[in-house]
C-alpha cells in the first residue's frame, strides 16, 4: 500500500465515524459545546435580537414577524440534510426522513430543540418519557367521534389509561386523549404533540428552556404568556 492510498482511507474512515448525539441524553445544564462541538454541521447561524410582532409599513393593519434588537445572541441549527440528520436521534431512534430537526443554542447552553421522531416508535417514545421524567406537568385533551377513522390507531398507540369514553349532548360516543403532554421541570418544558394519521400516529418532540422562551429568541415560540399550550407553564 502505497502512502497515497493510506491517506485516503483515513480520510474515509473520519469521514464515515461521526459523532452522534441522542437529543433524550442532554443535560440542560452543561455548555452546549458538550454534545454539538463534535457535531456536523458545527457551523449553524447567528441570530441577534428576538422576534417580536411589529407593523407592516406597506399596511397598516398588518403585523410581520422580525428580529428585533441586537443584545440576545444565539445560534441556530437547522438540520435537514439526510447525512447531517443521521447524526441525532431521540431515545435512540431516528427521526422522519421528510421533517428536519432544530437545535438553538443560547446563553452557552442548548435552549431549544425539535425532532420528530419514527412514527412506529410512538407509544415507546412516550413510555421512555414517562418513566424519565414521571407524571406530566399537564396535558392538552383533543376528542374524535368514536368512528372517525383516525382514532383506530390512536388507541393503539397511546395508554389505556389516558382515554376516556363519552356520549356527548347529541348522544354521539366521543372518544378523548392527550394530543399534548407536557413536562415542566428544572427551567425546562418538554413537549410530547401527538401527530394524527390514518395508520401511523407519529410524534413532535419540543425541549424548550424558559428563560430563552420569556426572551423571545426561539421562532414560533414569540408570544410565550399568550401561547396557547405551553403559555400557562412559564410560571
């Protein structure tokens, strides 16, 4: 072997080792360059300010969404590519092949991240979740009429326990569960959103620290005391 041929499979060997990260395993407390220093891509995008609802000059009953200022100061990864997303994993299955994985780091510290986890792997999701973080802090019900065809794999998919049988004011038998369950603990919120399907009930997995909430740095998450879900676990 000659010592061209040596470099190059080296060079494929790095190349094929990446390090790999379970999104489940982060201790929120540690630095951030703990568990994203040795992953690609390691340049993500530096975002200033926080974004805020602000009026549209071109029309003046029209709010836009914008960053707003230049003292907050994160970083945000948006994972997409099928190589990149390799890397990440939730409780040690992988995510969608279609729906891309966030990460924000803020104030040195992960402060936000999204994945959305295989679908087969729903209802072992949220068991691991349960016995990780114990009881949800709280849950958000949604309800299907008992013949809707949704909600065959719904009950397949979630525990017994959590739904519940009804006959509502027109005597139709109504079926309702926790479309969101939502764990409030150490300044963090994590957030289990159940995804609706016909055959397979998939999952939306959200880790949001507080603090990077109330500042606003996280898009989609702008309004946090006005929230509709996660707004009454700021306090």
């Amino acid at each position: 072997m000659n010592r061209l041929s040596a470099v190059l499979i080296i060079l494929l060997s790095i190349g094929c080792n990446k390090s790999t990260l379970d999104l489940s395993t982060i201790d929120f407390s540690q630095p951030a360059s703990k568990y994203l220093k040795d992953i690609s891509p390691s340049k993500g995008e530096i975002q200033y300010g926080h974004w805020e609802l602000v009026k549209n000059n071109s029309a003046e009953d029209d709010l836009e969404l914008k960053l707003v200022g230049k003292e907050e100061v994160s970083k945000v990864y948006h994972i997409n590519d099928p190589s990149d997303k390799s890397q990440f994993s939730f409780f040690g299955y992988p995510s969608i092949g279609m729906m891309g994985i966030e990460i924000v780091e803020y104030q040195n510290k992960i402060a936000f991240y999204s994945i959305y986890p295989e679908g087969s792997k729903t209802s072992e999701i949220l068991l691991k979740l349960k016995q990780k973080l114990g009881e949800p802090s709280g849950v958000v019900l949604d309800t299907l009429g008992k013949t809707n065809i949704l909600l065959s794999p719904i009950l397949k998919t979630l525990p017994k326990d959590d739904i519940t049988y009804f006959t509502d004011e027109y005597d139709d038998q109504q079926v309702s569960f926790p479309e969101h369950y939502i764990w409030k603990r150490n300044g963090m919120i994590c957030q289990f959103t159940l995804l609706q399907g016909s055959e397979v009930v998939s999952s939306k997995i959200v880790a949001i620290d507080i603090k990077a909430f109330k500042d606003r740095i996280i898009f989609g998450y702008h309004v946090p005391d006005k929230d509709p879900i996660l707004g009454r676990f700021l306090n």
